[in-house]
C-alpha cells in the first residue's frame, strides 16, 4: 500500500501534536448506529475475511516501523479505543520526538467473542496519516462477550502471523510490535469453524493457541497491557452480558427471591428446568407453577433465533417457598451444524446472593439423556445460600494470567494500573527496544508533561520489563 509522508513530519509539528489531545464524544458515530439499529454489522473496510494487510516501505518511508493496537472490544474493555483515539496525536509526536523508531506506521484492531458476537474480529490498514483516524472510526465497539472470562484474542494472533505482508519482517529481518490490550485470557484453540467463518481460511483442524502465539512471535514481538481491576469488579462487568441478554429478552433481572439464568452461545436448543418444593416443574411446557415461579424467557426454541440466547426462571421477591430446589439444563435439540458438547452458564440468584455454574452438555444427547445438574439447594427466606464454589475463579487474575503465560512470555505481560496510560507504555516499550533506559523513559514523560500519575503508572508497569531485557523467548508450553 501507498502512504502520504507521516503527519508528524518535523519538530514543529510534533510538538503541537503532544498537546493535542481530541475530544471522542461525537468521533464514534458509526459504532452508536450499529448499536441503536439492533442489526450492526462490521464495516465493509475492517472486514477481515479473505483479507491480506500490508505495511509496505516506500521511497518516502523507507524503513517503515509496523506497529499493532489490537484492543478487546467487549463489555469490560470497550472504551480503549476511545481513549487511544484521543491520544494518538500525543503518542505519534511524542514516538517523533523520542526517537524510538523510524516511520511508524500504525495498525489497529478490536476483537470480541467469536462465540457470541457479530463482530469478534475487526481488522483496519497499516497508515500514518489521517487514515488511521479513519480506521478506528469505522470500528464497532459491540460490547458483547460470552461470559466465560475468555474472548478471541487468539484469532487475532492468527490473522497477524498468517495474513501480514511486512517489508520490515520479510524483507529486512526486523519485527513487528503487537500490543494487545484486555482484562480476560485468550480461547484455548484457534477453531476452524471460526477461522473459515471469520477470516476465510480452510484448516485441517483446530490450532493449539500457544501454537499460534508462536508462530506470531517469529513476526512480532508481542505484549499483554493488563488494565488493574479487581476480579469482583471483571466478574460484573462479564456478567452484564446476562442482564443485557435477558433485559433485551424482556425477562426479570431484579426484585427475586430466587432467579435462574441460563445463557449459551450457539443456535441449539437448550432449555431451562427447576423442579420446586411442592414437586411442581417448570420448563417450556409448564411455564407458570403454582408456587409463583415462571419462565419468562425461552430463546431458541424450535428454530434458529439468536447466537447469543438465554432463558430465566425466576420467583419476585417474596413470593418463593423454602424447600429444597433442583436447577437443571436439558439440550431439547440441536440447530447448529455438528453435534458436539454445548457448553453453558447458569447464573442463580437467591436472596440477593449470587453464584455461578459453567457446564456443557454431552455430545451427542438430546432430551433426558443430556440433562445437567447446576444447583440444587434448600431455601429459607431471608437466608442467602453459599455459594458451592468460587464463581469468581474465571475471572482472578492468576487464572487469566496463567493462560497468558502459555501463550506469551512473562515479561511482556504489562500490568498496567489504568488503561488510558497503554498509549505511553507503548512508547516506553519501543524505547526500551531502542535502547533507552528507563530514567530516560520517564525522564522524557516530564518534559511532555505528562500526569504524574501516569508517570508513576508506566514507570511501575515497565519496571520488570526494564530489568530483565525486552528481548525474552517464547513459553511454548502447552495450554493448561
């Protein structure tokens, strides 16, 4: 690809570009379209499928500098690009002034759940103008996610090691700088399905992650920004994902005694069971009990009707008798193509104290056969049951982070106190690889003035980084 000589072309310019700090509250129209009309789609120019990017040198930029903001898209991250949008002007002035590298050109990238989302994978061009600006305008933030503490990061490792063309990797032995930014770990398999449906391709099987994470790292050096947040804090944000779902179905979220949601990220048929106290059970076909429970929302039922479903079962408040409860998933039918396990979430309610079950059930069966217990309790008004195990365990950091560490090494896994400072580390990352030191890094954060709360951010975040040396080998290990 062709691109205009950089914006940021001399002195001048670049130090009018650090201060130049732009105002998103009317940039993303394309997105709040999408969003409002309820059928969003991805636009036609981040279309990823059947798609090579370049980033090419020219006789005015020979010696192109390929850089790569893939940012997760979901729930609990989808302001990043905003918050990059309105400070790329700072970080191409502030990468000029510095020196770290020659003639950026910038990629950026959102992903989502391929599992769920109509738009997992949105990929822009490499530029360096007014292009980018373009790029990330186009893009929908759809805040989706399947609720599972995983999005398709791996996806994105896939399509940078597989459908890149980059004259400083191929043709001058250098490497690409991929930043990711995201709160939640990486899919444990690039799926063929995916890959066919998304991107186009036609593999012979499923790609291990680390696997692809590998083969990304012989074109990229490869980064994790790991925005802080406490596991309490992730955990709500992905379970938005059932209250949007169920709120959008029309179903009750709030004010029960006892509520039962079920959600799943495929066309099947799976449905929702409590067998009560007084031996009454409600499902699809007994939809109000005697005893005040009711299904109120039933997805999915004889036809293909969402990717993103969810039933609810649910007593309002005050109205559910004590006694002893069973909160079963039954596969009534398969509507998608093969017939493989399916796997779930039931989000259960009591009293205001919530807990969580992940399951799947069994390939193959339909009916009793495939029925999945989820809970089963004895309720006392007033008393909130314990939970049986630790909902929040998908979503600690330890969790999220081991399976980082398959994928990439350690060392470039940046925890990062506040998300709207990756733009600097980013910088200090590619000074780092230029050989600047990190007094130097914060050294030039203060003669641009930056916040000094950010200062302290990134200087903690790189710390480690700046210790043990940018140029680390991959963890080929396989994933845990």
């Amino acid at each position: 690809m062709v691109h205009k000589e950089s914006r940021i072309n001399s002195l001048e310019s670049a130090q009018v570009a650090i201060q130049t700090v732009r105002d998103t509250s009317t940039t993303f129209d394309y997105s709040e379209r999408m969003t409002r009309s309820g059928q969003g789609k991805v636009h036609r120019n981040l279309d990823p499928k059947g798609k090579i990017r370049e980033c090419l040198d020219t006789p005015v930029m020979p010696s192109v500098t390929p850089i790569v903001f893939a940012m997760d898209g979901t729930q609990s991250r989808g302001d990043d690009a905003k918050v990059i949008y309105a400070q790329l002007l700072p970080m191409l002035g502030a990468l000029h002034l510095s020196g770290a590298v020659v003639d950026p050109q910038l990629l950026f990238i959102t992903f989502g759940d391929a599992t769920t989302d109509t738009a997992p994978l949105q990929v822009g061009q490499f530029e360096s103008d007014e292009r980018m600006d373009a790029d990330l305008e186009r893009m929908w933030f759809e805040k989706g996610g399947g609720g599972t503490g995983e999005e398709s990061a791996e996806l994105v490792a896939y399509f940078l090691a597989r459908h890149t063309k980059v004259d400083a990797v191929d043709r001058r032995g250098k490497k690409m700088k991929v930043f990711f930014t995201t709160d939640e770990a990486p899919y444990p398999m690039v799926k063929r399905d995916e890959v066919k449906r998304i991107i186009g391709d036609d593999l012979r099987a499923d790609i291990p992650t680390p696997a692809i994470f590998a083969e990304l790292q012989s074109r990229a050096d490869v980064y994790v920004f790991y925005p802080g947040k406490s596991p309490s804090d992730r955990q709500s944000d992905i379970d938005a994902e059932i209250r949007q779902r169920l709120l959008k179905a029309g179903g009750r979220f709030e004010n029960c005694s006892i509520r039962a949601s079920l959600i799943w990220n495929t066309y099947d048929d799976l449905d929702l069971h409590v067998v009560t106290p007084s031996g009454d059970h409600i499902f699809f076909s007994n939809k109000k009990s005697r005893c005040g429970g009711e299904l109120d929302v039933d997805r999915n039922a004889g036809h293909r009707e969402t990717r993103q479903p969810v039933e609810n079962i649910r007593w309002v408040k005050g109205t559910a008798r004590p006694g002893k409860y069973r909160v079963f998933v039954q596969n009534y039918a398969y509507h998608d193509d093969g017939r493989g396990d399916v796997p779930f979430k039931v989000e259960l309610e009591i009293d205001g104290v919530v807990q969580s079950f992940e399951g799947k059930t069994k390939a193959g069966r339909t009916g009793p056969q495939s029925d999945v217990t989820a809970f089963e309790f004895d309720y006392a008004p007033e008393q909130a049951v314990a939970a049986s195990a630790d909902s929040r365990e998908a979503y600690a950091d330890e969790v999220i982070l081991a399976k980082w560490r398959q994928c990439i090494p350690d060392g470039n896994i940046i925890r990062i106190g506040d998300a709207k400072w990756t733009t600097e580390a980013a910088i200090g990352i590619l000074s780092l690889h230029s050989g600047k030191s990190l007094a130097q890094i914060v050294e030039n954060m203060h003669e641009r003035a930056v916040d000094p709360d950010g200062i302290a951010d990134v200087q903690k975040a790189l710390m480690p980084l700046s210790q043990q040396g940018v140029f680390v080998s991959v963890d080929e290990s396989a994933f845990g």
